[in-house]
C-alpha cells in the first residue's frame, strides 16, 4: 500500500526561501485550501495520507519531499541546503522511523530530495545549488549495496531535478531541457514542456496518473494526447514558494 506523508501548512510561509522567484504575497487560507485539495486528490487516487502538524518556525516546512529519500529498504534523512531548512528533517526522520531504517547525510554533503528522480533502480540527483557533489557521493554510497545506481544530473536553470523533468510512466519523461543536461536521460522518451509553460515539468505519477497544478493547461493536453491520465490540482498560492506537485509530499510502500 502507498503512503504520502504530508504536513499542513506552516503560518509562516511567506517568509519561506526564495531562488528563481520574486517574491508576492501568498494568501494562507488560500494556500491551506490548496493543500487540502492535493490531499483530498491523493487519497481518492489510493494513497493513505499521514499528516504531520504545523511548523510555524519552519516556513518551507510543508514540503517534505525535500528531508528525505526513500527506496523499499532505507529511508535516508538528507542536509539541505538552505540552512534555514534542516530543522525540518527532526520531525520527519521521527516519523519515516516507524516505516524505515535510517541513514543520515553528514557535513560537507547537502542534498534536496527534491533533486532526487527514480525510476527503478536508477536514481537521477540533480547538482544544483541546493545538491553539492559529496551529498550526491553519499547518497550513492548509501544506496549501492542495495542495488541502485545513482547518476548525477547538472541543474543550472531552475531550483530542482524534478523542477526541470520528471517521470510520467512508460520510460517517459516530461522535461525542459533548456534547465538540465538533458543528455544523462537519453534512455527515455523526452516530451518537451510547451515554451508558454517553461515550469510545468514537475510532475506527480501516482497510480498511472500524473498529477499537474491547474495553471499548465497546455502541458495537460500535450500529456493526453499521448494517453497519459491527468488530474490537475490548482496550485497557485503554493507555487509562489516555489512548489510543485512532487515537494508536497513523500510518497512511498508501506510493507503489509
């Protein structure tokens, strides 16, 4: 059975870390709503939500896909890289402990899960600003004795990996290349996002549908024109923190 960690909403998140936006005001009811909305969503596709409280001295703390990694044997709580970000990890960790053994990320390495793509035993990383080099050698390290093969990926035009591609099934991809070394992925059918949606690679695969925020109606088609199921989530309050579909949540197999 899968599980999606969630955490509502922190009160503080407008003072959140900022890369690649400017920042606007973000409306907190609003945000909330939305991020009842993508619950509700995931839910009603299979998945069985485990919440975790607020952190108000946390501002980014309601994604959190980015404390951890998680594969069906381990689950590795990372070391971002906004300092402001790691307390994030403690509440996290304590409750991915009930699922999973832990391996933890050590200084120098930072990493972002959301940086983190996997497809089978292949794990993409994205070296970013947020992802350095020994978090991606770390995380490989943790990982090989378990059969998974981490390959790093250069960022240069957006916050994340998954900002820039993620996986829609049938070894394909939906991408903008103009942000990642498209190269290290040439073993999959890119589809390239429309120019008019340069952030709507990001999305959420679950159950054989993929997930998109309201606001990339041209992505959607794209997809569906292909075959691929897609429910659309409106996402907008969320997405002035920098959000997508995939940070709002950690999903994975809960062994039964």
């Amino acid at each position: 059975m899968l599980i999606a960690i969630t955490r509502q909403v922190s009160p503080n998140i407008n003072h959140c870390e900022l890369s690649f936006h400017e920042r606007r005001p973000i409306d907190l009811r609003k945000a909330v709503e939305q991020h009842e909305t993508y619950q509700r969503l995931l839910s009603e596709l299979g998945l069985r939500i485990a919440e975790l409280a607020k952190e108000p001295d946390l501002p980014d703390s309601v994604f959190v896909e980015d404390p951890a990694v998680v594969v069906e044997e381990i689950a590795v709580i990372s070391r971002m890289g906004a300092i402001s970000r790691r307390a994030e990890a403690d509440s996290l960790a304590q409750e991915l402990s009930k699922y999973r053994r832990l391996e933890f990320l050590t200084e120098p390495a930072t990493l972002d899960g959301g940086d983190v793509m996997r497809i089978g035993q292949n794990i993409f990383v994205g070296e970013s600003a947020r992802t350095n080099r020994e978090g991606i050698e770390q995380l490989s390290s943790i990982l090989r004795p378990y059969g998974y093969d981490v390959r790093p990926v250069a960022v240069t035009g957006c916050l994340h990996l998954k900002s820039a591609t993620s996986y829609v099934g049938d070894n394909r991809l939906l991408v903008n290349r103009s942000w990642i070394d498209s190269q290290m992925l040439s073993q999959f059918e890119l589809i390239d996002v429309p120019v008019e949606e340069p952030n709507a690679a990001n999305g959420l695969l679950v159950n054989e549908v993929v997930l998109l925020p309201e606001s990339f109606p041209r992505t959607r088609a794209l997809l569906e024109r292909r075959g691929i199921q897609v429910r659309q989530v409106d996402m907008s309050e969320l997405q002035k923190a920098e959000a997508g579909v995939t940070c709002c949540s950690l999903i994975f197999d809960i062994h039964t």
